[in-house]
C-alpha cells in the first residue's frame, strides 16, 4: 500500500509499503481523510522526535474492509469510522486507573502508534467508532482534535451558563468553542488575529476580544458582570496570554493549559492569587475513550459544525505542500484525501 513516511526531519517519501497485518480480533481500514495536526508538523519539523522512519496522522477516518473474527460486536465492512490511533496497552498504572491518556506505553518502541498517513490500517475495535453516512470522511476526521477538547472542557468541570474564556482562535481554539456551546457557556474567544476572531463570531462565540488593542481584564470584567471569567482554556502558546488570561479570572476560577510550549514556560501566577482567589490550574493532553465517544456523538448529533475548519486538502502526492501550508500558520487544517489524485 502507499504511505507518506517521514524517514527524518523534513523528509517525507510517498513509499509503497507492506499492507498492514489484521489479527483475528482487529479491524482492518481503508483510509479516506486525516487531518495534519501540530504533532505531524512537529515530528515534520524535527521539533518532537519519536523515530524514524515513521508514518505520522492521527486524526483518521475511513471504511470498514474487513472484520477479524475474533471481533465481537456489530462492525460490519462498508461502515463509515473515526479512528482513536493512540494506542493505549490497558495494564499500565495510568491506563488502570482511567488515565489512559497518559498510558506509559504508548510511544514504546516496536508499538503501533498514528499510521493514518496510509492507505489502510489494521485497528482494535475499541479503537473504531462508527460514523454516519451523512457525514464526510473529512468532518469525521475532526473526532480526534474535538475528543481533546471534550476532554479539556471537563477537565475544568465548567458549569452550564459559566462565563468561559478561550486564549488562541486557531483550530483547536475554535473546536473548544464549538464544544462550549453545546455545554451551554457564555463563551469569549481572544486572539491577535482579527480575520480568526471574524471565524470565531461566526461560529457562535459570544464575544470576541484582541489583546493588542483591548485591555483583557477589563474586557473581561464589562462582560461577566464584573466578575471576570470563570474558567478559560489555554489554546495559543504566546507567553504574554496566558499572563494575561490568569490576570482576568474570575474568584474560584479554572485555567487549563491545553497548549504546549515551545521549550520550558514557567507559568506567571502569584501563588498568593491562587490562594485567596482559590484558583486552580490544570493541562490536559490527549483524551479518554469516552471523550472520543462523545466527540463522534457531536459530530453525528450535527451539533458541531467543522467545515469552516478545513483550510485545505492534499494528496499523497502533495502531502508535503500540505505540511508546509499546516505549518505556515495561516491555516486551520490541512487535510489528507487519501483517494485524491
Ligand atoms: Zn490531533
Ligand atoms: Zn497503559
């Protein structure tokens, strides 16, 4: 089968490959869409290192072919899937107790781990989660990035109506939002950009603010009635806004640092802050099985809408321009069409 391997920093090669091996009680997938993420471009970029050669994408969707039998449960070839490709091993201390995401095993050596930049894949049912038809491979291929958020937004136990503040409009600023408003947040989205603020209007935020020309607290303050804001998500890197995000929070409010950075970022808060406003602060990486469950559940539901997130699609045959128009920053998500010419 052809796959885009990256065999070092800044090298990608369209190879033909050996087809994957699907064990009795796996699935095997044929690939439509997935998503360049900001891991891809790190491990592109050389910024992150896992191994070399290796076939990056995560953020897959695409068709049953063939169902091991061993398989128990109602897959069935022909059906429309989005795919979790992290690989979790279940036995771990984190994996035992519910943080699979953080399973100490993922990224072992000689473990299965992305893969989504091939023509197929071989997965563990409880890796696969059915999709409607009505939906396009590309949308499905947005379950993964809207599965992180599901799981920030609960890792800041956010209450309907709360006054939420998301730093960074870029694509997985712009997934929290869409998440937030099915949880029934007052949402205020905060970015540089002004055409990425126009996106975030249009895709529901209650309010949108730039750091540069507004001041943020007081921003803050005039529109959660004097309050500041409750709880806020950390979807940029840029030192100076999570400074300013924890300047404009709320008394008992929630922060979480979903970005991450590049080398090391003390973060800026006055322990006393934390203390007397009772302030807590948190990250998140990854997701449970059961945000990626709920995220597919959005997609189905029609409750998020991601097309206006898709910047561009690529080839196998493009897929390089593709990574440099994901890394270009200009782009929300670049996607490969694993069927495109
Ligand atoms: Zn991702
Ligand atoms: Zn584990």
């Amino acid at each position: 089968m052809k796959a885009a391997v990256l065999s070092g920093p800044g090298r990608m090669e369209i190879r033909d490959v050996d087809d994957p091996v699907m064990e009795k009680d796996e699935i095997l997938i044929k690939l439509k869409s997935c998503g360049i993420c900001t891991l891809e471009q790190r491990l592109f970029t050389g910024a992150m290192k896992l191994h070399y050669p290796l076939v990056g994408g995560h953020e897959a969707a695409g068709e049953i072919v063939e169902v091991g039998k061993a398989v128990i449960g109602s897959f069935s070839p022909g059906t429309k899937v989005a795919l979790d490709l992290v690989t979790r091993c279940g036995e771990c201390y984190y994996c035992r107790i519910g943080k699979s995401n953080l399973c100490s095993n993922r990224f072992n050596p000689g473990q299965r781990m992305l893969g989504g930049f091939a023509e197929f894949i071989a997965a563990k049912p409880n890796q696969v989660y059915a999709l409607p038809t009505g939906l396009s491979f590309d949308e499905a291929a947005f379950t993964e990035p809207l599965s992180c958020c599901v799981h920030s937004l609960k890792r800041l136990k956010v209450a309907m109506t709360e006054d939420l503040l998301i730093v960074g409009a870029g694509v997985m600023g712009l997934l929290h939002l869409l998440v937030a408003r099915c949880m029934g947040l007052r949402t205020t989205v905060c970015d540089p950009d002004a055409s990425r603020l126009e996106i975030a209007r249009a895709l529901g935020a209650d309010f949108t603010v730039n750091p540069r020309t507004t001041d943020l607290s007081s921003f803050g303050r005039e529109n959660t009635d004097g309050l500041g804001w409750s709880s806020c998500v950390i979807a940029s890197p840029a030192p100076e806004a999570l400074k300013e995000a924890v300047a404009s929070l709320a008394k008992c409010a929630r922060l979480n640092i979903y970005t991450a950075y590049e080398g090391e970022m003390t973060v800026p808060i006055d322990a006393t802050a934390i203390h007397r406003q009772e302030l807590t602060v948190t990250g998140t990486e990854g997701r449970l099985s059961e945000d990626f469950f709920q995220a597919a559940r959005l997609l189905s539901f029609g409750k998020v809408k991601v097309d206006a997130l898709i910047s561009g699609r690529t080839s196998f045959s493009t897929i390089e321009q593709g990574f440099r128009e994901a890394i270009s920053g200009h782009a929300f998500r670049i996607i490969l069409n694993h069927e495109a010419p």
